[in-house]
C-alpha cells in the first residue's frame, strides 16, 4: 500500500514539474 500511494504522490509531482516546465518553455 504503502508503494502504491508513493506512486501515485510521484506521479502527481511528476506531471505538475512537467506541466509547469512546458509552460516556461512555451513563454517567449
């Protein structure tokens, strides 16, 4: 249980970093 919800919570991080670089990237 305790991999699962770690998963889930390193997921979430993973796709927020993601989001939030693309949008950098996307800024002139």
């Amino acid at each position: 249980m305790m991999y699962f919800m770690f998963g889930m919570w390193a997921g979430m991080v993973g796709f927020s970093m993601s989001l939030i670089i693309r949008l950098e990237l996307g800024m002139p």
